[in-house]
C-alpha cells in the first residue's frame, strides 16, 4: 500500500471509492456512520482515512492508539468481526470518546487486511442499541475484504 506516494489522481480515485464503499455499507445495514482507519507507517497509532456521517473535523484529526485498549487495536487482535451492542457500557476501551461523542451506542468493526497483515479497520455504528443480524455483520466483512483489495492496487 503506497498511498503516500501516489499521485494526486490517483489518491483521490482511491479515496472517493473508499467513501463510496462506506456510505454503500452504512446505507444497506442501517448504520447512522462509518469509517476507515488506517495504521500509521510507524504502526503505532490508526489514522482516519475515510468517513461517512461524522459532523466535525475531530475525526479527521482523530489518532487511535494500537493497543487492545482501543477498539480498532482489539478488531486488528481478534481477528474477526467485533460487535459492540452498547458501546457507553463499556470501560474496556480509552479511545471511544469520538465514539461517545457522536452518540455511537452499537458497533461493529472489522479489520481491512492486505496478503493477511491488517492495515486498518472498517467499522460501522448507530446511535441507537442495535442486535446486528448475521447479514448485516457478512457485509461488513464483505466491504473490509473489498477495502482490502481495493488498497492492494494503490
């Protein structure tokens, strides 16, 4: 993955369908947001690449610590799909303050993976509680694979 060296057609070709890809996944599982994050060069922290639904610029600038105290560094550490029905009555994660702040109370996340080494997360969320059905969670999993191949080309 070179997206930091491509250029700037390119870049934006990859970014645009990347929002595609989220806002075509919110909008068919009735989620209220989605985004991508993506591991920093220095893997030590996810940076926002895409969003759909967010209302301010804190989620652009929103850095999350890799660690299985974060939700994106515990999707990246399961390995599978991670679904949080009532996010706020959890204590397990220090990074769910964008989280909170947007009102996310359910959650599901999934890690983007290239040639099996994760690069980032896919995640979705509601602002009400929400029991994900098995659908719902497979086309998840089928837009973080499509991320996956979709970052492999850049």
């Amino acid at each position: 993955m070179r997206i930091d060296t491509q250029d700037a057609a390119t870049k934006l070709a990859i970014k645009l369908a990347t929002e595609s890809i989220i806002r075509d996944l919110v909008s068919a599982v009735k989620a209220d947001l989605g985004k991508l994050v993506l591991l920093e060069p220095d893997g030590n922290a996810f940076f926002a690449y895409a969003g759909i639904g967010w209302s301010d610029d804190t989620f652009e600038s929103a850095r999350i610590p890799v660690s299985d105290r974060s939700l994106a560094g515990y999707v990246v550490a399961t390995r599978g799909a991670v679904i949080f029905e009532n996010l706020p009555q959890s204590k397990r994660f220090r990074d769910a303050e964008l989280l909170l702040k947007h009102g996310v109370v359910s959650s599901i996340g999934v890690a983007v993976r290239l040639n099996d080494t994760a690069v980032g997360v896919l995640s979705v969320h509601t602002r009400v509680q929400q029991t994900f059905t098995s659908e719902q969670i497979t086309r998840v999993e089928r837009a973080g694979e499509a991320l996956g191949e979709l970052l492999a080309t850049a």
